[in-house]
C-alpha cells in the first residue's frame, strides 16, 4: 500500500481532499506531517463566493 493510501485511512477526507502531503518524520513517540494547503475552491464555496478573504 501507497503513503497516500495509508494517510487516507487515518486523516479525515476533508484533510485529504484539501491539502497535499508534503513530508513527515517519524519518531519513537509520535509521527509529525507537513500539510500544504491546495490552490483551489470546492464547488461549494465557489457557488458561495467565500474565498476566505476578511473584509
């Protein structure tokens, strides 16, 4: 099985289908991911218009 695969099976989708997995380490405690958020809007928010700006 693929990383990807695996980080599917622990992270929610939302995670999954909003950020890319950029690196990890792994320690003899705990395991620590990189997340780099995507450069695209769900359908949902581009219906909305929210692109997350404050004004």
């Amino acid at each position: 099985m693929k990383q990807w695969q695996v980080l599917r099976t622990v992270f929610p989708d939302i995670i999954t289908d909003n950020f890319d997995f950029v690196d990890y380490k792994t320690g003899d405690d705990r395991h620590d991911y990189w997340l780099e958020e995507r450069e695209y809007m769900s359908r949902e928010d581009y219906r909305k218009a929210q692109t997350g700006k404050v004004v």
